[in-house]
C-alpha cells in the first residue's frame, strides 16, 4: 500500500496523485491540513532521509515564520516547527513496502514504485 502525505490543493500534490492515478496505483491520502502531522512519523521519515529534505524552506509557511524560528535549525527544531506547522513539510511525502520518497520526481517515483 502506498500512503500519500500533503495538502489537497497543493499543485504538486495534484500532480502526484494524477501520475498515481495515471499508473494504476492505489494509495491513501493523509491530509495534513485535516489530520495534522503526527510527530513520531516526522522522527521516523527524518531517521530515513535526515530532516533537511523534509523541511520545505522555499515554501510560504517556512519564509512567514519568525527569524528566531528559522535560524539555527537543528533535528529536534525542524521537527517541532514540521509538526506545528505541517504546511512546511516537503510535499508530497511518500511511504511505500520498502522506503520513503519526499517531493514529487517521476523518475524517482517510476523507479521505485512501478
């Protein structure tokens, strides 16, 4: 099974989710915006890629965030910023048998999930 983690009217997200459509694939949707992030996955992904990744520092939630929030990032910051602020995480996020894919990469995706 794959599990899907983003926002619904997130771009990349509509695209992820046409190119799973596209290819047959069956998948959840954890909707960040509804269920909030939970912060023992965020440890879990973090443990699998490192938190840097994850940590969407282009995006609009991270830039609006006080200067103090954003300087000195460590592990333990950039996962309490993710879980209080889920719409900073990378999207989408991707768990499937076998690994974790962040941000959306159709090669990437082909490789590991087709």
């Amino acid at each position: 099974m794959i599990d899907l983690y983003g926002i619904p009217n997130c771009d990349t997200i509509k695209k992820a989710r046409a190119w799973l459509d596209t290819n047959g694939l069956a998948y959840s949707f954890h909707d960040y915006k509804k269920e909030g992030a939970d912060p023992a996955r965020l440890a879990k992904w973090a443990d699998t890629v490192g938190w840097e990744p994850l940590l969407n520092r282009a995006g609009t939630t991270f830039r609006k965030l006080d200067e103090a929030d954003k300087a000195d990032i460590d592990l333990p910051k950039a996962l309490a910023l993710m879980a209080a602020h889920p719409s900073s995480i990378k999207r989408p996020v991707v768990e499937y048998r076998g690994g974790l894919l962040v941000g959306f990469k159709p090669d990437a995706w082909a490789e590991a999930l087709l």
